[in-house]
C-alpha cells in the first residue's frame, strides 16, 4: 500500500507518520530481522519527518517523538552490525542528519520488554461480566477527570498501524443532548435521564484508500469496547446506542454537534452512574460451540 496524500495537515500527516514508523517499530521487535529491514520505511518516515517539521507542527508530538525514537532505535540496532551495504549505510547516514537536533530521550526509546502482570483473567472475567448496558441512571453528574481517565484508558486500544483515528465527542448540556438524542432510535425511555452523551466517531482523514474501508468501524469497535470497560472499571455506566440512521440524521447529528465533516459518526454513548437499584437483562450468552469452530 502506498500513501499518496500531499495534505500535510496535522491529522494527515500524523496519520502517514505512524503508518511508516510504525514499519520501524515493529521490525525492531522480530527475532530474526535481516541486515536493513525497513529501509525503504525509515526513507519514508524521514520524509514524513521533514515535512513535519516544514509544517510547524510541534516536536514535542508523542507520535513525532515516537517517529524519532524509532529511527534512532532503527540506526542504533543496525549500525553495529557493520555489514557490507552501501545503501543502508546511506540510509543511516540520512538519519544521523535527521536526529542531529533532536533531544534524547532514553525514557522514550522503543522497542520495550513486554511484561505483562501474572495472571488478571479473574478481575477481566469479573470486569467483562458485571459490565452492561444500563438504561437507567441517577442525576448524580459525570465527573469529567473521571471520563477523561477512562478515555485515557481506552487509548491504549489497537489501531490498525497505531492509528487511533477514534474521536471522542462529550456532551453536557441537557438541550442538546436531547436534540442529538432526537436522532436516535434507541434510547426511548432513559434518554432524559442522561447528563453526559459521548459520540464516539472516526476520522476518515486517517486512513488512505478504499483498502481501508473497514478499518473504521473494526477500530472504533474495538475502542468503544475498551471505553465501556473502562468506564465500568472505574464506576460508571454506559449504554451503546446505534447509529443505524437515514442520512439526513446523521447530516443533522454533525451539524447539531459541532462534529466535523471528515468525522464519522460510530455510536453514541450514554454514560452515567446507574440509579440505585437500576436493573438490567440477563442477556444470556451463547453456548460456546455455537461460537467457536475449531479447524
Ligand atoms: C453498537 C451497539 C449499539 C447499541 N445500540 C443500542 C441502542 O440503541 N439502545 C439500547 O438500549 N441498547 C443498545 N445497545 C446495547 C445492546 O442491546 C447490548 O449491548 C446487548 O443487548 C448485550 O447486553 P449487555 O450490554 O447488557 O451485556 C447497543 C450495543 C452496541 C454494541
């Protein structure tokens, strides 16, 4: 696949970077990388970089630094090697050039151990169970670092090369919450009792071609997945709502909600704290064999 944007906006450009270092980065991880891997992405990355840089964007970017660190990290492992290459070696000259202003930052270098915590099913098999949807909520309003914790959170969600192209959208005022609600089919009932509307959304200027066209609704899903558990973890509540609706709706939902044009829509979410007593269905889950096909 071939990026071919010349946009060189922020979204843009931050999206072609992570695509190419991304290249980099996980090359760094495999155990049997040949002598230059990636040279054709760290070119690609260094140009990204400079075009970056031509535009003004900030250097302290976390996904710029990430760029930087992987080249750094790509020129540190290759190096030593000393193998008879003159194109890669001109490859790891072009980077000296590149990284010749650039702080270090040995807290941020790249690849890192991977050290999972032993054993956590039971707290996620607790977390993933007790975890519904809830459709009534008490009045007791969202605290807002809470919401950007579990935002937080759930950034750490994958994304096709790293992406993250989600975007979240938060709603407080009770007016227009229940104008976007208006839009929406399915939240008769409990719509009025919400004080926070989130309307989770991607941004189509991360991704490149028709290849892609799926990517946004498998990222945004597996982001919604991680919000909702998030949100759970830390003692909130949340219902997805569909957004299976005409167009027009979905034309007055962007209006309506100050969401830009380049942004699709996903779901909304009603989140909250559950009512005292609040019930939810059991919603049983299928029989594991009439889930899985073992090949
Ligand atoms: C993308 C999506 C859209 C949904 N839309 C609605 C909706 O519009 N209204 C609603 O009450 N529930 C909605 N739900 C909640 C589902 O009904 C619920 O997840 C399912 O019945 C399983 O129940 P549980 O979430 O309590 O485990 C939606 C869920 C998803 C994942």
């Amino acid at each position: 696949m071939v990026w071919r944007a010349t946009d060189d906006s922020y979204v843009k450009l931050s999206a072609e970077l992570l695509y190419q270092y991304h290249k980099l980065e996980k090359g760094l991880c495999l155990t049997d990388s040949t002598r230059f891997f990636g040279k054709d992405a760290a070119r690609a990355v260094m140009h990204v970089v400079t075009r970056w840089r031509q535009a003004g964007h900030p250097r302290t970017d976390r996904v710029y630094v990430g760029a930087i660190e992987s080249l750094r990290s790509y020129r540190g492992k290759l190096r030593p090697l000393h193998l008879p290459d003159a194109d890669g070696d001109s490859v790891l000259l072009d980077i000296d050039v590149i990284l010749v202003d650039e702080p270090l930052r040995p807290e941020l270098a790249t690849p890192v151990p991977f050290r999972p915590s032993a054993d956590t099913s039971d707290a996620f098999e607790r977390l993933c169970q007790e975890r519904r949807s809830v459709r009534a909520y008490s009045p007791t309003p969202v605290d807002q670092g809470l919401l950007e914790r579990a935002i937080g959170i759930a950034q750490w969600s994958p994304s096709v090369c790293n992406r993250q192209a989600w975007r979240v959208h938060i709603y407080r005022d009770r007016d227009q919450i229940a104008r976007l609600l208006h839009l929406q089919n399915g939240n008769g009932g409990f719509g009025h009792q919400l004080s926070t509307l989130l309307v989770i959304a991607m941004d189509s200027t991360a991704f490149f071609d028709a290849t892609e066209r799926n990517q946004q609704f498998i990222d945004a899903g597996l982001f919604s997945m991680s919000l909702i558990l998030s949100l759970q973890s830390l003692g909130l509540a949340s219902c997805c709502l569909n957004w299976s609706v005409i167009p027009a709706h979905d034309v007055r939902a962007h209006r309506e909600g100050g969401i830009p044009e380049n942004q699709r829509i996903i779901m909304y979410m009603a989140v909250g704290h559950a009512a005292d007593g609040a019930l939810v269905p059991r919603s049983p889950r299928r029989e594991l064999q009439n889930v899985v096909t073992t090949h």
